[in-house]
C-alpha cells in the first residue's frame, strides 16, 4: 500500500530504483542527457543530497551514531528538505525531474535494517507520487562484483555493518544487499514498478527505458513540459 | 514493585530491538508553549528528586549530539521548510528517546523531558502539516507516566518575553509563516494557536494541567505533589 500524494503539476517525476551496481544512476543520466536533447526543462535530485541535511548526515556515519530509526529519519528529512525545496517547485514549474533513488529506497533499506515497514510507509506519504519508477533488476553476484571490483573500500552503513551480520565487511555487505535486493523484489508490483533488466548492455536498457517513456509520457513531453531556453541550448 | 507494574507502551510502532518489560524507570513529561517557564521547574525538580534519592536524567528537545548542530544551522538559514522543520525534530527526538531516555529507564532513572513528541505535532500542525501523518511518525515514542502541561495565556507568555529576553525570538513567533507582518504580532496569533492545538491534544494524551499563571513556587508545590504520587504508583 502506497499513499503518495497523486502529482497534479504540469511537471513529470522520473525515477530509478535498485541495489547498490544494478547500473541505475548510468541509465538516469542517459536518460536526462536525451530529454535535454530534445530542449526539455530537465531537473536532477540525488538521494541523501540536501545541503542544510547531509552534513548531520555525514556527521552521525562518520561517528556511527545511528539506529535503524535515526537513519531511516535523518534520510527522510533529507528527503523532504530536497522535496519542498526542490522536486516540488520544479515539477510546479513544469520541469522533468529525474531522482536517483526515492522513497522506494528507504521502504528497501530501512526495512532491511528492521525498521516497521507500515511506519516507514507512512513517514513517506508526503511525497509525491513519481510519474515513472523504473526498478533495475540484476543478481546480487553481479551487482557485487561491478560494486567491488570498480572501487576501493565499502563504507561501514552502506555495508550494514551496524546490523552485526557479519564481522567480514564484505560478507555483511553481502547479507545486507541480499535483503534489500528481496524487500525490492517484494514491492515492485504493488509499486508500479517498470522493471528493467540490468544484466542487459547498457544500450538495450536505455532503448528499453526511452520506450517507456514514449508510451507513457510521451504527449505530456510534447505539450506540457517547460522548454529550454535557446541561449543555453548547446547542441543547437 | 517491578513484578506487577505494567510496562511502558509505545504509541504504535515498537522501535526494533526495544524489550519494554526491562524499562524500570519513570519517565516524565513536561509540555508547554515557548518561555512558559518549563526549564526553571525542571531544574528544581531535578534537585528535589536527587535530594531525596532518585537517579535523574533530563533531556530536551533539539539536544540530541546527532541533529544539534545541524538543526542550529538550519535555524541560522532561515530556508528550513515546515516538513522538514518537523522530520528534523523528529530525528532528534528519536535519537534521544533511543540514546538517551531508554538507556536511563533501564537502568531505573527518572528521566525529566523538556517537551516531547507534542510540541514537535503542535509546530508543525501550526505550520499546516498533517497532524495524523506526523502522529503516526511520532508513534515510535514511548507513552509518559505522566505528561505536565503548563498552560498559560498568550498575553502571559507575551509578558514573559517582554520582561526576559527582551525580544520575539524569529522561530518562537513563528514568523517563518509567517503568522503577522512583525514578530510581535505574529508571536500572539502563532503562540495562541500553539495554545490551541496543545489544548485540542490534552484529552487524547492525557495531559495534567497545570495553570502556569500561578507563582512558580505553587506550581512547582504541585508538580512535586503529583510526581510524587506518580513514583509511588499511585497514580499511571
């Protein structure tokens, strides 16, 4: 049960959702470059982003002073801090706004961790509800691999290692990602998801995803949506 | 004695990994508008209570070591959103109920709390949020032994800030609303509706009402009064 508040703005919200390596913020960022091709008002919000939130944020990581409560809350109010500031006006103003990650995220995450489930859905219920959810599917191993062989260290939350699941980061990481990955699976038809399959290359996912959009926002793209302005069109 | 005393409740939703039955202590809950005169009865109650030999903790609201710093920034911007406003306080209440409150009632505390989940309602209720949206966030909270509302009249309270502090604090008279074109205006329509809501809740909550036009000596005669009959299990 989702209880979003319905989007009556002339603005879309495009979002994308999927576990740590699912290749998702690569398709959004595509995506956003080929709807300002085409002189679309295109906006950008990442999650855990809001400049008056994230320095608590980053703060109570560094100091590992969080619960699954005070996580799950302090990532809500970055949250709304971007949503009444940012997501909203833009979609007022007639802008696409492209999310990577939604409330979708903390109902995965913050449920994994323990958090109630029926409690983190309504934390959310002030969100608007996104025009579009494209879910990345992939296998955990395939996640873990592009996550582990592109980069350095795993961090201690993002690895979970604040549910002592394991005292080897790399298989708390495991645990935590194969639990977020089922909380995913489990609400992708309820949430309306349009499910991607990211073991695809990224070009056939892309095609997939432009498709989607066509269908389903297409004319609201052509008639509805705030235009460029010339000057700072480049490609033309 | 602890045998047969019924354990604390939360409002809905148990925070994972909290057993209730070892929570031993008691806690209490004093409520109230801006500069009604909460923290001067705390102390003296802090000292009465260690006098006669109970443990005593008190916490407040926007104290929590998490969101402090944070939740003084965003005060200083003057761009905090009313939604945001309320999770951020809510964070901070959360951090403090987990960090600070449970762990003094496990070990048999008083725990004296400078507000609680309902001047963070009452805010943002003020501020044109859903109050049942934000009571069910709130539902994480444990319910008090006993809740003190010290009420008073909004000319009272206008008097207090007169003759104290000299000035109307900007968030004190809600002026972020804003409620009047200057702060003196402002602070008498925002404090009356705090004043309202706070009085709406007061039969839901069980608040004792205490009148806070009286002496400060009186009403800390009966606070004392019936902290008293709280402790011994007179009264729940």
């Amino acid at each position: 049960m989702s209880r979003f508040a319905p989007n009556r703005y002339r603005g879309k919200l495009i979002i994308v959702e999927g576990i740590d390596g699912s290749g998702k913020s690569t398709q959004l960022s595509l995506l956003s470059q080929w709807l300002r091709s085409q002189r679309l008002a295109v906006s950008f919000s990442e999650w855990n982003s809001s400049d008056m939130v994230k320095g608590t944020t980053r703060r109570g990581k560094k100091k590992q002073m969080f619960t699954p409560t005070t996580f799950s809350l302090i990532h809500a109010t970055d949250f709304a801090d971007r949503h009444e500031r940012y997501i909203l006006p833009m979609l007022k103003a007639g802008a696409v706004v492209c999310a990577d990650r939604y409330a979708y995220t903390a109902f995965a995450r913050d449920v994994a961790r323990g958090v109630s489930r029926a409690w983190v859905r309504n934390l959310y219920s002030m969100a608007i509800k996104p025009n579009l959810a494209f879910y990345f599917r992939v296998p955990l191993d395939v996640a873990l691999d592009r996550i582990l062989g592109g980069r350095a260290a795993l961090k201690y939350y993002e690895a979970g290692m604040d549910l002592d699941l394991s005292q080897n980061i790399v298989e708390s990481f495991r645990i935590f990602q194969s639990r977020i990955l089922e909380e995913y699976e489990a609400m992708s038809g309820e949430m309306g998801f349009h499910v991607i399959d990211a073991t695809q290359s990224i070009e056939t996912q892309q095609q997939q995803m432009r498709q989607i959009v066509m269908d389903r926002i297409g004319a609201a793209l052509e008639n509805d949506i705030l235009r460029s302005p010339l000057e700072i069109d480049r490609a033309g | 004695m602890p045998a047969n005393r019924a354990p604390l409740e939360f409002y809905g939703h148990p925070l994972p990994g909290i057993d209730t039955s070892e929570l031993q202590g008691k806690l209490i809950v004093i409520e109230g508008p801006d500069v009604v005169g909460r923290s001067t009865q705390i102390q003296q109650l802090r000292f009465w209570l260690e006098h006669s030999g109970y443990a005593v903790v008190d916490t407040g609201m926007a104290r929590s070591a998490l969101t402090m710093k944070g939740i003084q920034d965003a005060k200083n911007g003057h761009t905090l959103g009313p939604l945001t406003m309320g999770l951020f306080y809510m964070t901070d209440f959360a951090d403090r109920l987990e960090n600070v409150v449970i762990p003094a009632l496990r070990a048999g505390f008083v725990v004296l709390t400078d507000r609680y989940i309902f001047s963070l309602i009452a805010r943002a209720a003020a501020r044109g949020q859903n109050v049942r949206w934000l009571e069910e966030v709130a539902g994480i909270a444990l319910v008090p032994h006993a809740t003190f509302y010290l009420r008073a009249e909004v000319d009272d309270l206008a008097a207090r800030v007169v003759c104290g502090p000299g000035q109307f604090d900007y968030w004190e008279s809600g002026m972020d609303v804003p409620y009047g074109k200057n702060r003196c205006d402002s602070f008498v329509k925002y404090q009356t509706k705090l004043i309202e809501i706070l009085d709406g809740m007061a039969g839901h909550y069980n608040f004792k009402i205490v009148n806070a036009g009286k002496k400060p000596v009186l009403i800390f005669r009966q606070l004392q009064r019936q902290i008293t009959r709280v402790l011994q299990g007179v009264e729940k």
